[in-house]
C-alpha cells in the first residue's frame, strides 16, 4: 500500500460521517510529510482535521477528525465529568466546554509525546473521540486491557450485539472507499458514492 492508500483505508469512516476520529500510525518510512500536508489541506474543505505525532518504535500516528462532533461528544456530562478525572481543561461550573475543547487535543497530543519520551501509559481517553462507547474506555483502563467480551476495532465490554454491527459499518466503509480511491476517485465523490450507496441500502 501505498501512503495515500493508507491514508484513504483508515480514515474513511470519518470522510464518510460515520465516525468522529479515526487513529491510526503508519512507519515513519511509510510517511510522506508532503503527501500528509496535501491531505490536511483537502480534509480541511470536508470539514475535517488532522494531526501527526511521532511515537515510538520509529512510527507516526495520525489523527483525522470531525471537530464539530468531537465538541459534542466533549459536551456530554458523563464524558466531560471522566475527562476532568483525567486532568483535562474544566472551566468555573467544572464542565468541558467548547471554547476550550481545542485544549483537549492540545493535551492529548503532548501526552501522546509522553508516552514517547518518557514511556507513560498511553491515553486510552482518545477512545472517546473514536466513537467507543464511554463506558468500554473506563472498562478497558480498570480490566488493562483484559476480559473483554469482544475484540475487534476496539474492546466491548458491554453491548457486544451493537459493538458487532458498528464495526461491521466500519470495515465495509473502509473497504469502499478504497476501492473507489483505487479507481481515481477523488475524496469529494467518494463521500458522495459512499452517501448514495447508504441511501440505497
């Protein structure tokens, strides 16, 4: 795969509108810092963000996301009161608000430069941004990483029908959109096919 082909595979839900984020790393002899600026510029027209950090074991991760949604997964009570938990910006009434929602990935992009210089625990809270229910973040920090009920794009530790069929969504899409990037597609009409192809279903 080439790194356009990557770039398209792994963060397809989110071009798609079916998914908030998407994180994914690539080798650092994968990424192309051209090709990854080409690609902010034209996420950017589709309302998306993205950024790059280096993390360990000579790899990029890439975060590419819908900021207008994250803000209103950031806004939820349950998830800003287990953001405070974890240290993250509050204002005076102790809730995550939007004006400081962008500090939310300020922090989180340097603890991920954390866990590279110093080898802490990685910020498994960035699962919320993914889509994955909130409580299969707590659980998978309380059970580290064990006892889930299903793996697959994440852990389940509760709804594992729903889990299931939301990640089905996931990988179908994925497959889709590579397949239409394979053939020329341009990002603008794979978001248009992949609407159409929704609508017919």
């Amino acid at each position: 795969m080439s790194f356009d082909q990557l770039m398209i595979h792994y963060m397809a839900p989110s071009i798609c509108g079916i998914k908030p984020a998407n994180l994914f790393s690539v080798s650092e002899a994968m990424f192309c810092r051209k090709a990854f600026f080409q690609w902010k510029k034209h996420l950017g027209s589709h309302g998306l963000s993205c950024i790059s950090e280096r993390i360990r074991g000579g790899r990029i991760l890439i975060l590419v996301y819908n900021k207008d949604w994250i803000e209103t997964l950031l806004l939820q009570k349950d998830v800003s009161s287990y953001l405070e938990k974890k240290g993250y910006f509050a204002n005076e009434k102790g809730s995550l608000t939007a004006e400081v929602s962008a500090n939310f990935f300020i922090q989180l992009k340097e603890r991920l430069r954390c866990t590279v210089k110093s080898g802490e625990c990685f910020p498994h809270e960035v699962g919320i941004i993914l889509g994955y229910p909130l409580q299969d973040v707590i659980d998978f920090e309380s059970n580290c990483g064990k006892n889930c009920k299903y793996c697959g794009t994440w852990k389940c530790y509760s709804d594992v029908y729903k889990a299931r069929q939301v990640q089905a969504l996931f990988r179908e899409c994925s497959s889709l959109c590579s397949k239409w990037f394979d053939q020329g597609y341009s990002l603008g009409k794979i978001v248009k096919t992949y609407k159409k192809v929704v609508q017919a279903a």
